[in-house]
C-alpha cells in the first residue's frame, strides 16, 4: 500500500503566483507549487551544506583556541 501524500497550504502574493507561472513555461514543472517545492528544498539543502561546512574539526578548534591563547583572548 503506498504512503498518502500529506500536503498544506502555503499563501504567496498573486503577483508572485502569476511571475512563478510565467517561468514554468515550456518545462517540466507542472505547477506552481511543483516549482516552488524545488525551489525550496534546493535552497534548504544548500543552507544545510553551508551549516556542514561551518562546523570545526576538534583540530582546527584546538588551533582556534590556541590563536586566542596567544592573543591573550584565552587563559
């Protein structure tokens, strides 16, 4: 048996609605909350990268915490 969709509803300005429409002319979108649902788990992949990314290694940490040490910013 296969899992049911569960969606919500999302409110965007129509003049939004009708620029996002416009786009998806002549491509695979078949909606506008297709588009808007790619355009948005695009982004947040991109901004969960970009959080992988910032995290430190123990290593560059213990670097950090050195360079502040030296600084006089750590005791």
């Amino acid at each position: 048996m296969a899992e049911e969709r569960k969606h919500t509803t999302v409110s965007i300005p129509l003049p939004l609605h009708r620029k996002i429409k416009a786009r998806i002319e002549g491509t695979g979108f078949t909606s506008v909350s297709d588009y808007v649902t790619y355009v948005l788990r695009e982004v947040l992949a991109s901004l969960e990268e970009e959080e992988k990314e910032e995290v430190f290694s123990e290593e560059e940490e213990e670097k950090v915490k050195e360079r502040l040490r030296a600084l006089g910013y750590l005791d």
